[in-house]
C-alpha cells in the first residue's frame, strides 16, 4: 500500500477534509453531543464543546502520519460540518479480528471505514456519497486490497449505506466501545476485485 495521509476528497454535495480544533463548534452541535448518533459508536456523547476542541487538538497531532486517515464531512451547499469519517487498522483496538478473515493478506492491517453524521442529515444519501469517495480514494490511491467495515447490528441502517458502497456481508462479530461494553456487529468486506466488477457495470 501506499500511505498518503489524509488528502482534501470531493463529491457532488460533499467536501472531505481534515478536521481542525476550529471545527469544535459545529461538531459539537451537529453530532458530537447527540445520543442518538454516539449510540453504536464506541464513545460517549460529549459533554462540552471544550471536549470536543480536545480531541480535535489531539487529532491534529496525528495528521502528519502518512497512515492517518480522518475526514470532516463538509456539506457544499451550507458549508456545515456535519459529520466525519475515517479510515483505520481495526487490528490495533481488536486483534482477535485476525482469525475472522482467513484467505486474506492481513500483514499490512486490517483497514475499516467508520462514520457518523447529525441526525439533521440522516436519510439523504450522504453517508453513503462519503463512503464511495473514500472507498475510492483507498484503492486508487493507497492501493488498497480491500477494505472491511462493520455496524451494530441494531443499526440495520449503516449496513445499508455500506452495501450501496459494495461491501458483502461476511460474518457476525462482538466489537468493544472504549469502555469495554460489547457490541454485536456484522461485519462486511470489499475486496479490490470486487471494486473493479463494480466499476465495469456502471
């Protein structure tokens, strides 16, 4: 693979790009601070913008590692930022992952998109037009061989916006939120193969 780090990606209604500790407010607002969106993630809902400026901070750190992939969602036509995804090595928080996906290269990691948005948003397609893009970018630009992704499974709705990228149901798992509660998950994979299929039928 090549690592790039976290490039500026653009759709029709979107921008994607780093989020910066200036952004605190509006994620805040728009998402941060929202039960109903934090609910299957693995974090707490915030309890101050000032909490919110904190991770963005702590963030910004990262933004320098080439394998640091982490994108505010950016919606054109009002220039709020509504959401953010990410692209990470789902083996760091979860090792035992390693036995679930037997017949793939896993030396390089094992790289997982996630994702949320203000509920303001939900329902419009953009979660999925995010996802596109950065299934995109990883493997036309990193080079990736596939991708994995994984939702609770009692929010069918997110395993509908990974299928609309492509992604195949592969198998049920447990995921652990940072507070070590247990979460039941399916989990889906898009290989490059398969990528390339689906761009010869469009």
């Amino acid at each position: 693979m090549r690592h790039t780090g976290t490039p500026e990606l653009e759709t029709d209604r979107l921008l994607l790009r780093r989020l910066l500790p200036q952004d605190a407010p509006q994620m805040y607002e728009n998402w941060a601070n929202d039960p109903a969106v934090t609910r299957f993630l693995r974090w707490e809902p915030h309890k101050s913008p000032a909490e919110t400026r904190e991770l963005l901070s702590a963030w910004a750190e990262l933004y320098p590692n080439p394998d640091y992939y982490q994108w505010a969602m950016v919606e054109k036509a009002t220039g709020q930022v509504f959401g953010s995804i990410s692209v990470y090595n789902a083996l760091l928080g979860e090792p035992q992952q390693k036995a679930k996906w037997p017949g793939l290269e896993l030396s390089g990691g094992i790289w997982e998109p996630g994702y949320c948005i203000g509920q303001k948003w939900w329902g419009k397609g953009l979660t999925t037009e995010a996802l596109q893009a950065v299934v995109d970018f990883w493997f036309n630009q990193v080079g990736g061989a596939f991708l994995t992704c994984c939702h609770a499974v009692q929010n069918p709705a997110s395993g509908r916006v990974m299928e609309k990228a492509g992604f195949v149901y592969h198998h049920n798992d447990v995921y652990h939120k940072f507070d070590g509660t247990p979460v039941e998950c399916r989990c889906y994979l898009l290989t490059k193969k398969h990528y390339d299929s689906r761009k010869d039928l469009l």
